[in-house]
C-alpha cells in the first residue's frame, strides 16, 4: 500500500527512525530494482545513537 502511494504522489513526507547497531530482515519499504529518490529534509540524533530522519520524495518531471 505504502508503495503504491509513493509512486502515485499520495506520500509528501516519510519519517524514519535509524537504530544503532539493528541486525535482520523484515519487510522493505521499497522493492528491490526500484529507485526513489528522496530530499533529505531532516536529521535529528538522540542521545541514545537513534536518528529521526524525514524526507520529501522528489517528483520527477513530466
């Protein structure tokens, strides 16, 4: 559902939390072969190595 979203523009924001030191699989955000290109919006770091990260996906041109 998330992907579909993105690749329609129905997502203008996408937060993300980065842990320190996380191992394994789960399911992708993104499929394999598929590039989107996001703006780095903001990066906040934590005391405890977690960063909050937003980005804007970047619209391709028509």
């Amino acid at each position: 559902m998330a992907q579909e979203l993105l690749r329609h523009g129905g997502v203008d924001r996408i937060r993300l939390l980065s842990y320190p030191g996380a191992v394994g699989q789960g399911k992708r955000l993104f499929p394999p072969g598929e590039q989107v290109v996001l703006e780095l919006i903001s990066a906040t770091p934590f005391s405890n190595g977690v960063v909050a990260l937003e980005y804007a996906p970047v619209m391709e041109k028509a």
